[in-house]
C-alpha cells in the first residue's frame, strides 16, 4: 500500500496493519510463519524449474500428492521438517530461502517477564 492511501485511511479512522497485527502474532510467531511460507514457495519454485510433479516429488519423500499441494500451500498441519526435506529433495538449500525482517516495522519488541 502506498504511503499517501494508508495516510488517508488512518485520517479516516482506519487501522492499517498486517496479518501478524490483526491476529496478534508474537514477533516469534511472526518469523515462523514468514519462514513457513518462504520455504514453501522455493519448494514450489524449484519443483517447477526442474520439471518435477508434485506426484513424482511426493514419491521421492515417500509421501503423498495431496502432501506435497499442503508443503506448497504452507499449510500450519506440515511439519517444518517435511517441508525442508522437500526443499532438498528438489536441490534446493537454506542458503536459497529469503531472509525474513528480525523485526517489522511499527511494532514494539515484547520483553520477557521474570517467572
């Protein structure tokens, strides 16, 4: 969103934020799924590039192809260590994932409170 609407809408009375705001995301919750969804798009990404079907993916993981459609998804019920060894079973690498912001903008960092 550009700049000059968000300043409209917040003079409207609007609050302008993300998905993280609206659902009340920790800043470690936040990271998960940024990781989650990274993950999943260079396992789509690099599936597509080498030809591969979810079907014949899905056979190298000794899964399933509706599995595979979840990983690609991002689907919260995969586990991470699934989705990362469909990553490598496409050649990809934890070097190929984009990094993800330590912090996003306009939020504070929560500080943990003694027990």
């Amino acid at each position: 969103m550009n700049a000059e609407k968000r300043k409209v809408l917040e003079a409207a009375g609007w609050r302008v934020g993300d998905a993280a705001d609206f659902l009340g995301l920790s800043e470690e919750e936040h990271r998960l799924v940024e990781l989650r969804l990274a993950v999943s798009r260079k396992v789509r990404e690099l599936r597509e590039k080498h030809g591969v079907t979810q079907q014949g993916l899905a056979g190298k993981l000794k899964s399933s192809q509706s599995r595979i459609a979840k990983i690609e998804a991002g689907a919260a019920d995969v586990s991470l260590d699934l989705s990362i060894r469909a990553l490598f079973a496409v050649g990809g690498k934890l070097a190929d994932l984009e990094p993800t912001p330590t912090k996003r903008p306009g939020r504070k960092k929560r500080q943990l409170q003694p027990r």
